[in-house]
C-alpha cells in the first residue's frame, strides 16, 4: 500500500493543510471576542460563485457543487478568480495535478481543508483579475469566461465546464482579517443579505495538522464556543442559501 502521509501526517504531496471551525450568528460576537478580532483591522471584500442553474435538476441542483468544483469572484483591493476541485482525501492523484500545472507558480495550489472530522483535499488555481475583468464584473450579468485566465479557461474546459451556461450567485460581503504572524490564524465573516452570517477562523499549517486542529479547538471551548463536528463547507452553505432565493437568469 503506498504511504499517504509525510509530515507529521501531512496528506503526501499537498502544500499544507488548513484547519477551520465556523461560528453561527449565536455564536459571532463570542467568536470575536476569543479570537480577539478588532474591527478596523478587517479587511472588506464581496465575493460571488459561478454556478448552473439551468440544468434538468433545477434551479437549486447546484451541479458545480455536486461535482465538487468552485468558481469564485473575489472583489477586493486585488481584486481575483479561483478555480478550484475539492473533493474527500483521496480523490485527486497529487503527481498528476502536479505535472497538470507544471510552470503554474504559486497560483496553484494543492491543499487539505479539515474542519471537524470532515478531511477534503483542494486543487485551486488563482488569477488576479485584468482590468478588463473588473470592468466586466460590474455588468447586470457577467460574462464568467472573461472573468478567468487562460490557465483557467483551459482547465475548466479539461473538467467539461459549461462556462457559458453559468451565473455569479452574490455577492456575499465579507471582512477578512490576515494572521498577524507565521503561527497565526485567519479569520473571515460573511454575511449574505443580512440572512445568512458566519464566521470562519482558519489556520494553515505545513506539518502536524493533528496537533494544529487539536489547539485551535481547545482555544474556542476554552473561550465558551461551541464546536459542530459535522460543520459543512462555507462555500456549500452559501450557495444553497443563494440559489433557493433566486429565479435562474433567463437571458
């Protein structure tokens, strides 16, 4: 059997892994205070994800999710696209998304996303978005294609994509504070129309991640907050929030 861990229980061939816990809107401003997060030292941010809503299933499917693929708009101070496949420990083969994005950089990523039991693992490719996409992110309905890279339109047609049949669902504001050294943990709140808010406190770590999501949970029972073993994705909650309040784009 091949080994499937390296450092310190590292996945073999991922960058690092990032543990998270997520907070309710009972539990924000306790959350805040633990985490002792200051408020103007948060960063603001709106963010939309690209999804299919014509589909045979309906308008709420999701068949993007489903198939464990993200396509995320980010407007900030640089303002950027991710393309991103995540999916169970296991599912992407490490060496073939390596070779796949051979020359890519930094803007490829290869990474484990735990949060309670939950173990995925998460391929993304970054692009910061060229004038000409900010400009058409400002549209009534944008263009999701003109919003990509090259790397990632090439991609997304790898992993047959319908780009033009998709829709931005948002946007969803959001602060993010950046940690405050290496060791450090991030933190970023959403808030969806004012129904839907939840923060979420991350830490990304290159070794020991056992050990990491261990001492990040016993810092919010320590501080009183209540932890869901069986918390969902961010990105998941998000979008079946957005996609049962919105009629499909009929153009």
């Amino acid at each position: 059997m091949p080994e499937r861990e390296g450092r310190l229980g590292v996945p073999i061939g991922v960058d690092g892994v990032e543990i998270k816990l997520s907070f309710d809107s009972t539990q924000i401003a306790d959350a805040t205070r633990v985490f002792k997060l200051e408020p103007d030292k948060g960063k603001s941010r709106r963010i939309w994800f690209g999804e299919n809503r014509r589909g045979a299933g309906g308008p709420s499917a999701l068949p993007l999710s489903a198939r464990g693929i993200i396509l995320r708009i980010r407007e900030k101070k640089k303002s950027d696209a991710t393309l991103k496949l995540r999916g169970p420990d296991g599912c992407i083969d490490p060496a073939a998304w390596r070779e796949r994005t051979a020359g890519f950089g930094k803007v490829a990523r290869l990474e484990g996303d735990w949060a309670g039991r939950r173990r995925l693992i998460s391929a993304s490719v970054d692009s910061e978005l060229s004038d000409a996409a900010r400009d058409e992110l400002t549209a009534p309905a944008p263009s999701l294609p003109l919003l990509l890279s090259d790397e990632q339109r090439r991609l997304a047609r790898e992993l047959m994509i319908p780009l033009t049949d998709l829709e931005l669902l948002g946007p969803i504001d959001a602060t993010k504070w950046d940690p405050e050294d290496d060791d450090g943990f991030a933190a970023e709140l959403w808030d969806v129309d004012g129904d839907l808010r939840f923060l979420e406190i991350s830490i990304l770590v290159s070794d020991d991640p056992l050990g990491a999501q261990r001492r990040l949970e016993q810092a919010a029972i320590d501080g009183g907050l209540r932890l869901d073993p069986e918390q969902d994705t961010k990105t998941s909650t998000v979008l079946r929030h957005l996609a049962s309040r919105r009629s499909p784009d009929p153009n």
